[in-house]
C-alpha cells in the first residue's frame, strides 16, 4: 500500500517553511466541499490512494451552476446537485480529499507543473530530476499517464516569467529548497529512497506543493531529449537497489 495522501499532506503541514506553499486539503465530505466552493472557484475531489491522475474530479464553479468534470467525462450542476453528481464519479470503497484548486500557469496554451524527482543512493536526499510537465490540450491533469509530457523547465520558467532571469532563477532555486525539506519530512516518518514532488506554479508565480510520491514513476524523464536526469536517475536506482 502507498503512504496516502493526507497522511503526507499532514506531515509536511508541521514544517513552517513548507506551510504557505500547501494548498487547503481537508477528508471530502458534502459540507466541506460545498464550503470550499463558497471560497474558491474550483476544488480538486481525489482519491487519498489515487495516482497517474486516476479517479480526479474538478468542480468549478461556472456563475450559479458548477462544472463537475472527470476524466473527459462533463457535467453541469445546480448548487444542490453538485454531490451527486461528484457521487457519479466517485469509487465507493476509496476514501476522497477535496483540496483548493489552483490555476496552473500555461506554456503554449497548455497547463504545467512540474516533477521533482529525489533520490537518496547514500545518506543524503539529493534532486536526480526537475522537469516541466506539460498536460495534453483540453486536459486538467498534467500526468505522463495521461498525456502529459516533459519539456525542460528552465525553457517553461522562462516564458511563465517572460524571459525575467532573475524570477527564472529564484523560482528553481526555491523550488530546490522546498523539494529537499519535503523529502526530509516525508523521510522522518517512513523509510523511503525515492520521492516525485509535484509541485504547481500559478498565475501570479505561487509556488504550490500539490503532493509528494514515495512510488515516483521516471518514465517522463526519458522524453527528454538530454539524457543526463535520466541517466543519473538509473544510477542512483542500481546503487539503492531497485
Ligand atoms: N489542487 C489542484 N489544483 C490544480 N491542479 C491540480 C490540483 N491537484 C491536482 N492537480 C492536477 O492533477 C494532477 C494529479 O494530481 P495529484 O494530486 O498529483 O494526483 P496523482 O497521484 O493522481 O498524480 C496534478 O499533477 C495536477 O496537474
Ligand atoms: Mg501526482
């Protein structure tokens, strides 16, 4: 079984440096989520076990009707209706967090986030990989499993902050910093080698920690067409021993 969700999202909620840059997540239940809705103009509704962008739904609100998307499936819903039509989406015997939605930033009309990918091969957590991801056209989940592709990130900084080096800069060193500490956190409780950071720019360049996977997959890294993440990621895993 994979460490849920919300167990890490709790971890990491203790660090201070980490706090301003976690999104509002709480257990989905109807007065929470309409609640949230009340707040935000979207919620995120997934699975606390979920992955590849499985079973994530998206509420947003459209003026007084709500738009409940999964997958490419789309409904459109009075305030009273929205949970059922979440309940049509939703697997009974997965438990569900609902989390503040975020506005991606865009390359190319696209939405991205980014990976971050850490390994610890000795006694010190250190980042193999950091990569844009880039979601397929239309979707709202940027996963590799769901069409989402590598693009390098320095090239996706750089158009989000129209070619300002010095926001470019600060931006990859921040999100250096804040991947490291979380794969601390996430290593005081659970003994892990590897850890995939998703990690969102919006609109306004907030740095977002979406969530951390102690079960990265590395795949998206051999899109690229420089191979040396990919490389030094198979190296560290030869020297763990996976
Ligand atoms: N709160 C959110 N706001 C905006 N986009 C989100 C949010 N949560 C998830 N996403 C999008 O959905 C993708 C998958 O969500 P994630 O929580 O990483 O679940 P999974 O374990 O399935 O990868 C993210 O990479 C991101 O593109
Ligand atoms: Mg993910």
């Amino acid at each position: 079984m994979t460490i849920g969700k919300m167990k890490k999202h709790k971890e990491m909620l203790l660090i201070p440096v980490l706090r301003p840059h976690l999104p509002k997540t709480y257990w989905m239940t109807k007065s929470r989520t309409l609640r949230m809705l009340k707040t935000y103009s979207s919620v995120f509704i997934k699975p606390n076990h979920g992955s590849g962008g499985n079973g994530i739904i998206r509420v947003k609100r459209l003026g007084k009707r709500y738009e409940v998307r999964s997958g490419s499936s789309l409904k459109i819903a009075k305030r009273s209706s929205i949970l059922k039509a979440i309940r049509s989406y939703r697997k009974s015997k997965h438990r569900y967090l609902v989390q503040k939605g975020l506005r991606l930033g865009k390359y190319h009309g696209k939405i991205f986030d980014i990976r971050v990918y850490l390994q610890m091969p000795k006694h010190k957590w250190m980042i193999s990989g950091m990569v844009a991801r880039v979601a397929a056209p239309h979707k709202f989940v940027t996963n590799y499993q769901k069409g989402g592709h590598a693009k390098p990130l320095r090239r996706v900084l750089k158009s989000l902050f129209h070619h300002n080096q010095s926001k470019v800069d600060a931006c990859y060193r921040k999100i250096k910093k804040l991947s490291i500490v979380i794969a601390k956190t996430v290593n005081k409780r659970h003994s892990i080698h590897e850890l995939g950071v998703d990690i969102a720019i919006d609109k306004k360049g907030h740095i977002w920690i979406i969530e951390a996977n102690s079960r990265p997959g590395h795949m998206l890294f051999t899109q690229l067409s420089d191979h040396t993440m990919i490389r030094t990621i198979m190296k560290n895993k030869r020297s763990i021993g996976i």
